[in-house]
C-alpha cells in the first residue's frame, strides 16, 4: 500500500504527522510504542480493516502484527468513535467464533464536484459508493452561487434521514490555499476570496473540506484505487481548464498557498490564444475539453457544443471534425506532458475527464507525443482514473475521510 500523507515510518526513518487516515507502506511499517507510533498503529488497523472488511481481531493481528491486546484497545477506540462496527460472527468449523468488524456505513459524506457552469452533488458512503445524485447549476457571482449550492446540499441531505454525515467536502476548479481554506487562483470560477467554506458550515452544520480538483482525484485514486506501490505520480485532470495533482515519495505536494501543479498555466506557444489566467498559449487553451469545442466549431462552422460529451457522441456517429478536434486535443495533451516529466519524472500519469471516455481511441496519440519528447528511458505509464464518472466526487469524500478520521483530526490537516 502506498502512503497519502506526511505521515508515515518509511525505511526507519519516522516524519511528522499531517493529516487523517494513513495508508501505510507495510513493506517499510515499524511498530513502536510512543505516542506518535500508536497513532500510526490505530490508522493502520483502520486502514485494515477497510480493504479487508469484514475482518476479525485475530486476522487484524496477524495482518498487522501487532498483539492481540493492541488490537482490541484500538478496535475499542474506533468503535467508540463509530468509525467501525461490529457485524456477523464468522462461521468457523471449530473453536471460538470472532465477530466480523467492518467500516461504519451508516457514516457518509456530501461530496461536491465543483465545476464553473455547475455542480455536481452526491451522499457517499465510507466505502466510496454513492447513494445519491443530483445536479444544480451555478452562477458566477460567489454569494449567489454559494447559497444555490447550499440549497442543493441541505435537499440532498434531507433525502438520508437515518444517515449521520461525517462532513462536506469540495473539489473545486482552482487552488485552494490549505492555512485559510479560499481559493486562490480559479482561473475559470471568480470565487476566489470568497469565504465559501465558511458560508456552507454556517448553513449545513457540517465540517466542510475543500480542495483542488486534481488533489481530490489523486486523493481518490489512493483511497479507492489502483495506487498500491506507486509512489511518484501526476494525475492530469481534463475539464474547462487542465490541472495536476503531485505524489513525489509517496506524499502528495501542495507547495505554499496550494499553487503546486498549475501546469495548465505554463505558456507552450507565447503567441496562442489568450487564457483565462491572462497570460497567452498556456498549456489548457490547447489540451482542454473547452479547447476542444472550439476546435470542433472551426473545423465545422457550426456552434460551440455545451459539453464534451456531445462531442464524443458526435464522434462515435462518425462526425469526421469531432475526431480531428479530439485527436488535436490528445496529441496537445501528450505535448504538454513533457514539463511534468522533465521536472518531476512521474513513474505513472493518470487522466481524468471528457476525452478519457474515449481512452483506446486516443491514448495512442497522447502517448506517441509523450514518446518523443522523453529525455531519457522509458516514458511514464498513461492510466486512466479507476471511476472515470465519480473521481471527483470521490475525492470530495475521501477528503473528508482524510482530514476527519486521523487522531488530530482537522487541525493536522492545516500542517502540511
């Protein structure tokens, strides 16, 4: 397993606790008795018993190696703070019968996925799955947008009455400053300054978490994901605008204010087309899904389409200029990566977003202008996200998992 925080004893050496549940790297776990050591413990147990669940005591014991009596004090704790419970009791031929412990999922999060015409809103369990969905569309001014999400997330919420939400959290089109929880830099959403955070705890009576949508989606991938052993990795959303999430060492960057991984905003061609950010030729006003539709309404002369997938569906009915502008968007996107393996030389770079749907058809041109601008060996390996539908709703959970499950909680979470 791979570790998503700044947690973690790696090859003996013991670093500072940031924030939530660790995904420890067994390989390199040492057990201690400190304070900080029965921390790391209780996370691990956690962790666990949520990619093993249902699981007993004594299988947490051998798994973990910890004593039996560690175990059942941690096992206590969590139960006590309702973050496990207590199921079946295991069905064994002989001797005593242990009962089964599983993550609590009477305990969910309202994930929101932030985008600039709308949002997406979902009820997500701890094991990552949604109860509901809905949509609402958003408007430009902050206060007005703030409140119309409000509204949808309160509506949401009324429809899971024997449910206890754990938290709120927001991936959002843009950095988030990790001291004062505003975005800094939205490029295509003006809402930056605004206190939304504050604004939705005020009116939800919940904790609300929010974060880049790249650092959501990586943060999905590790929770829910194909992430185990990765430990240097850039994932590359595709949406209005193009953002990157960082792991270098099994640890995810956010660099000061939040502002790590705005590759989208780093100039390819100086005399491109103008970008939102007010410079010109950045890197998203060619790879982006918007770049897309504006290349599909040059080569056709018919209007820009409202949404990626009505090019994709164009493509699949054999629409010859939605092809070419789709393939012109992957081979930009593929251009574009070598920044990333220049300067942080990735071992895998995910994807996520609009052209991802179409990942066979497309990969090849991605990776072909990946290929040629490799300095040296052999150019990282291209996946697309595990849940290409709900990453970022996804992240929005595990964010609040992350921050809220760990024993420091969310002050932790401002430490990293």
């Amino acid at each position: 397993m791979s570790d998503v925080t700044d947690l973690m004893v790696s090859k003996g050496r013991q670093r500072s606790r940031a924030q939530g549940i660790q995904r420890v790297d067994l390989a390199y776990a040492q057990l201690g008795s400190s304070e900080v050591a029965r921390d790391i413990n209780r996370d691990l147990v956690l962790q666990l018993i949520r990619t093993r669940q249902p699981v007993s005591r004594a299988d947490l014991s051998r798994y973990s190696g910890l004593q039996p009596s560690t175990i059942s004090s941690i096992v206590e704790q969590l139960l006590r703070e309702r973050w496990i419970s207590e199921g079946p009791v295991a069905q064994r031929p002989r001797g005593r019968r242990p009962t089964l412990l599983s993550l609590n999922q009477a305990i969910v999060m309202l994930a929101v996925d932030v985008q600039p015409r709308q949002a997406t809103l979902a009820v997500v369990d701890v094991n990552g799955h949604a109860l509901s969905r809905e949509t609402v569309a958003l408007v430009r001014d902050p206060h007005r947008g703030v409140e119309a999400l409000g509204t949808a997330m309160l509506r949401l919420m009324q429809q899971h009455p024997d449910r206890v939400f754990e938290g709120a959290g927001l991936s959002m089109p843009g950095r988030v400053d990790p001291a004062t929880q505003r975005l800094v830099f939205a490029p295509n959403l003006p809402w930056c300054g605004a206190d939304v955070r504050s604004l939705l705890q005020q009116r939800l009576k919940l904790k609300v978490e929010m974060e880049n949508a790249a650092n959501a989606c990586l943060l999905s991938e590790l929770w829910f994901g194909r992430m185990d052993g990765v430990r240097h990795a850039v994932l590359i959303t595709i949406a209005e605008g193009v953002g990157a999430a960082i792991l270098v060492g099994g640890q995810l960057v956010s660099g000061a204010h939040g502002m790590a991984g705005e590759f989208g905003h780093i100039a390819i061609d100086r005399n491109g087309p103008p970008c939102g950010c007010g410079r010109r030729g950045c890197w998203e006003v060619f790879a982006s899904s918007r770049a897309a539709l504006q290349e599909y309404a040059r080569l056709s002369g018919r209007p820009v389409p409202t949404a990626i997938a009505e090019l994709l569906e164009l493509v699949r009915n054999g629409d010859s200029h939605a092809r070419a502008a789709l393939v012109r968007q992957a081979r930009y996107l593929g251009m574009g990566l070598h920044n990333i393996t220049a300067t942080l030389a990735p071992e895998v770079i995910l994807l996520t977003g609009g052209l991802t749907a179409m990942w066979d058809t497309l990969v090849p041109y991605i990776a072909e202008e990946l290929a040629k601008h490799t300095l040296a060996g052999e150019p990282p390996v291209l996946r697309p996200t595990s849940d290409l539908e709900m990453a970022r709703l996804k992240g929005a959970a595990a964010l609040v998992l992350q921050r809220h499950t760990g024993a420091q909680g969310e002050a932790a979470a401002r430490t990293r």
